[in-house]
C-alpha cells in the first residue's frame, strides 16, 4: 500500500535539487542553468542556491509555472516562466 509520505522514483528526479541542469523557459526566452552551492556566474548558466530565480525554482516539477519580481532601476518587473525540462 503506497501511503502519502512515499514518493516514487520519477517524482524524485522531476524536482529541481542542487547541482540539476534545467532549463527555463522565462518570458519567452529560454535559458539553461545549473544551480550552484557556490556562487552565480550567469553567463556560464551557473546560479547560485541562494539567489531569487534558484529559490524560485528550487523543490519545483517539470512543467511548474512561477512568477517572481526583479527590481530594475526602482522598477519591480513580474517576470513569468515556466521548467521546460530538468535534467
């Protein structure tokens, strides 16, 4: 009998952890990165775990929408994406 607590293999690999590749998919424009214990380097497609979008996206599935503001020069920017794939 599977209880609530149990998860199965695949619900394990479909959360976005530390050290996964994932793709993103944030308004329209698609982008690949690693989330990191270390510190971002965003043009290498390296984010930190301690930074807004990795926080976002952390603990999320496949397919997860999410929405998340960037402040900009005193502007706050709502910026909507989606995983597209984690590998």
């Amino acid at each position: 009998m599977n209880n609530s607590l149990e998860k199965t293999k695949d619900e394990f690999v479909s959360i976005v952890e530390i050290g996964d590749n994932i793709t993103v998919v944030i308004d329209n424009f698609e982008e690949t990165y690693t989330i990191s214990f270390g510190l971002s380097d965003p043009e290498k497609g390296v984010i930190s775990k301690n930074s807004p979008l990795a926080l976002i996206l952390l603990g999320r599935k496949k397919e997860d929408k999410f929405e998340y503001t960037v402040i900009y020069k005193r502007e706050s920017i709502i910026t909507k994406g989606y995983i597209k794939k984690n590998n």
